[in-house]
C-alpha cells in the first residue's frame, strides 16, 4: 500500500492530518495517523482494512473540528469551514 497524507487547513493554519502507514502492527492491524491541532499528536486509528481505518480517522478529524468548522451563533450567516480545503501532501 502507498502512503497517503492529507491535511486539513483553515485560514488560521494546518487544522488536523491524516496518513495511511504501508506498515503494519501485526496480522489485518491496519491503522492511520490522525492529528488534530491542540488535541492529539500521532493517534494510531485502527480498523479491518485500510478503507474502514481511513474512514474512522477523517471521523475522528471530523468530530474534533466541527466546533471549529460549524458556527452555532447564527446559522444564516455564512459558515466558517467554507475556507477549510483538503491538501495532499508529499512529506
């Protein structure tokens, strides 16, 4: 499996990444790196396969940001994550 890695950016920086690992920790461990800006460095995500640990990593990313990502003040005005992208990475 080749390494992919995203990362998720906002105006103010680099939010959060993900990255698949060639590697594995034993027999069908599959796992991602996820990191989220001020909450968690380096997080192994596990799953059966490479797609079910991926798909649970941008869950995490997902749930950790959308305080960030969705406004709850005004739900007319325009919301926040309309600036956030996904970058793919080649470090």
């Amino acid at each position: 499996m080749k390494q992919v890695k995203l990362r998720i950016v906002s105006d103010d920086g680099v939010e959060a990444t993900i990255s698949t690992d060639p590697s594995q920790d034993g027999a069908e461990d599959y796992y991602v790196i996820v990191s989220v800006d001020g909450l968690i460095k380096d997080q192994k995500i596990y799953g059966i396969d490479p797609v079910q640990s991926f798909a649970l990593g941008l869950t995490l990313i997902e749930d950790l940001t959308t305080g960030k990502r969705i406004c709850d003040d005004d739900q007319a005005s325009a919301t926040p994550s309309a600036s956030w992208r996904i970058e793919v990475t080649e470090d």
